[in-house]
C-alpha cells in the first residue's frame, strides 16, 4: 500500500465515522436523535488512525531525522542566501572564496605538524654503511617513497661522517644532534645539515609529507659533504709560536 492510499484509507475511515455519526444523531422520525459526544469521537478516530496498516509506507526513524536534516538545512541557506548580497550567487561567491582561502593556506602550511614528546634515535638496531643507507634512498626515490628516501638520505649523511672519523659513532644520536655536532666540524654546511635533520623530523615525527625537491637537497647535501674538508682549530707551532 503506498502512502497515498494509506491517506485515502484514513480519510474513507474518518468520512465513514463522521456519516455514522451524523446517521446516528438524526435517528427515525420517531425516536429522539442520538448525540455523540465530540471527545469519544475523536478518540476513536485516534484509535483508527493510529492503527498499523495507516503507517506501512511511513519513513524510518532514520529517514525522517535526515529529512528533517536537509529542511534545516535548506532554511539556513535560504536565510545566508537574504542576507547577502547578490542572493544565492552571492553565497555561492563567498563560500568559494573561504574554500580557495583555506586551499591556499593548506597549500602554504602543509598538514600541521604534530609535537613529538621525544626525538627517537636516527638508526636502528641494524647498522648499515653510508653506502647502503644511499641505495635504501635511492631505491624509495625510484618508486616515489620520498619520506623513506629522505629519511634513508640522512642516515647516510651521518653514517658517512662517521666513516670518514668526522663524527664520532654514538648509538642514539638524534639526527638534530648529529647536524649540531657536525656544523662544528663543517661550518661551511652548517645550514644545510640543520635543514636536514629538520626534513627527516619533519616526515618521522611531525606529520609531514616530503617530495622530490626535499629529497634532492638531502642528496645535494650528501654529495656536498663527500668533497668537504673539516675546518681545523690551529694548534701550537713546535717552537712554541702561536700559528
């Protein structure tokens, strides 16, 4: 039965109660009319329509609260849409406005940064050669995995500094640490290693994501300090002459 009919239905029922009551009230032309009173009729036309086979075709629970949802809704837009300028294309403006604002803001700022409570160490258990941690990077550079790539890039960075007696071999260094102590030693790269170690907690702890740019200053910086001479502190002359 589809809505429509259940309402025919009811409205039959309720015609047909009102036909007998106004048959009951007129009575023969010999006995005196029958008044029903006005309270007990609308009671039994409660008790009618509230029967089952009035409401088969009624909305769920669910439906009518989304129903109810969507002429909320569609109220507020009417009245955002009075009170600006233009109506509805006015509204429809200003809404992609804050949307291209808040798509430039993202764009600009990238997802935000979550606070790490604590730096974890910049290599694992395993320990591995400069020259394995550059082929892990390149391998996740080659299939666009540029978080692992730059985060690999680093290790590399630090682990070749350590080969070549630049740094000494700590377990648990962080990668902030490993930039402070080898800005010392390589002044020249300070800069670039503090910006380093950033990229790889930035993509390790922060949230954020890196891309082919970020990885390619990471490896330029690799390739840099490969060719880079520590700067020396000058040290007493044998006839005990400053230098």
């Amino acid at each position: 039965m589809s809505m429509a009919g259940g309402v025919l239905t009811a409205a039959s029922a309720m015609s047909g109660a009102a036909r007998l009551t106004t048959f009951a009230s007129r009575g023969s032309g010999d006995e005196p009319p029958v008044t029903v009173p006005r309270d007990p009729a609308r009671e039994a036309a409660r008790r009618e329509l509230a029967k089952r086979m009035y409401h088969e075709n009624d909305p769920s629970l669910f439906q009518g609260a989304l129903n109810a949802f969507w002429e909320w809704l569609g109220r507020l837009l009417a009245k955002a849409a009075s009170a600006t300028p233009g109506g509805s294309l006015g509204l429809l403006v200003v809404v992609l406005c804050v949307i291209a604002v808040l798509a430039a803001l993202w764009w600009r700022l990238g997802t935000p940064r979550r606070s790490p409570v604590a730096a974890a160490p910049l290599f694992d258990e395993r320990s591995r050669t400069a020259a394995e941690h550059r082929a892990a990077a390149e391998a996740h550079a080659a299939q666009g995995h540029w978080n692992q790539a730059v985060q690999e890039r680093m290790r590399a960075i630090v682990r070749a500094l350590e080969e070549r007696a630049l740094l000494d071999v700590r377990p648990g260094r962080t990668a902030d640490e490993a930039a402070a102590e080898a800005g010392h030693v390589l002044p020249a790269h300070a800069d670039g290693l503090h910006a380093a170690a950033r990229h790889f907690d930035d993509v390790t702890y922060g949230g954020r994501t890196a891309d082919q740019q970020t990885y390619q200053r990471v490896a330029q910086l690799d390739s840099d300090l490969e060719r880079a001479r520590p700067t020396l502190v000058n040290s007493a002359a044998p006839d005990g002459k400053t230098g």
